[in-house]
C-alpha cells in the first residue's frame, strides 16, 4: 500500500479556512465582502468567501457547511437584503449552533432592522433557527459602517484587526484546553 506523502497528509488535515465570510453577495460582494477578503488573504489567513473558493460543479451547501465547521471565526457582515436570503440565514445559524466566534458587521444597516421574514419558503423551524441566530449575532459586539459616509480604509483596518484578535484568542483557548487534558 502506498502512502501519502507527509506535506500533503497535513494539508488534507487542515481545515480549508480560517475565518469564513458570511455575505449577502448582490449587496456586498463587489465591496465591503470582497475587500475584507483581500485584506486578510494578503495578511496570509486563509479565508472562505464563495465567490473566491467554490468552482462550478462544487455542491453549495456541503462546501459552504464544511467551510464554516472547519473554520475557527465567522465574519458575518449584514446588509440591508442579508435577511431576504435563505443561504446567508443559513450560514448565520451554522455559525452561531458551532459555536463559532463571529464578528458582526453592520454594513448599511442597523441591528433593529434586521429581522427574519416569513414568506412561506421556510418551515417553522427554520424561522425559528434562523431568528435565534439573528437575535444571538445582533447582540454580539461588531463593527458599523455607512459606505456614503464612512472610511473604507479605516472600517477595513477595523475588520482585519478584529479578525486577527479573534483568531488569536480562538488559538490560545485551543492552546489552554490541550493543557488542561
């Protein structure tokens, strides 16, 4: 039986992100998404943003779910449609049920706006997933931003920086439970 060489065992063995970027792409893909994307990429984190690391032919749902449980922070930047898309609800509940650290972005939009509509795609209990996710992630400390008025420079820095102290933090609690065992 042949083996695997050891480099690419421990590729294999890596998850495919660090930090998974939760998006409505029709509102932020071409902006705030997609710059934040750059950013941490150029800074070496490895990061998941759809229209980045998924090809035609890759299922939507398998490769999305396995990204965001194999990654070790959530960017979740919230926009004015977020709400209207079952994917982003999607991905917003997965994130919050894995317990994963997320950083919210308030691109354009106010945590009292945003609110789980029923327009009679989702059964019962995915409204009620998904509004417990919202309700869990607009109470957690994130970011805002006004794209008329505010600094794009500054709410990247911002993002990439709050980003960078989650993962440090994520990593040092991973360090301190091994010890612990």
């Amino acid at each position: 039986m042949q083996h695997l060489p050891a480099k690419l065992c421990r590729k294999l063995a890596r998850p495919a992100c660090d930090v998974f970027i939760n998006h409505r792409g029709i509102d932020t893909k071409r902006n705030i998404a997609g710059l934040l994307y750059d950013s941490l990429t150029r800074m070496e984190v490895r990061s998941f943003l759809d229209s980045m690391n998924m090809k035609p032919g890759d299922r939507l749902f398998d490769h999305i779910d396995r990204a965001i449980l194999g990654c070790k922070v959530g960017v979740t930047v919230f926009s004015p449609r977020y709400c209207e898309s079952y994917f982003c609800l999607h991905e917003l509940a997965l994130l919050m049920e894995s317990k994963k650290r997320v950083v919210p972005i308030f691109y354009d939009v106010k945590p009292s706006q945003l609110v789980v509509k029923d327009n009679g795609t989702c059964s019962a209990k995915q409204l009620r997933r998904f509004s417990l996710a919202l309700e869990e992630a607009k109470y957690t400390v994130g970011l805002t931003f006004d794209s008329f008025k505010g600094d794009w420079s500054e709410i990247l820095r911002d993002a990439s920086d709050a980003v960078m102290m989650n993962l440090l933090e994520v990593e040092d609690e991973r360090k301190n439970m091994k010890r612990k065992q």
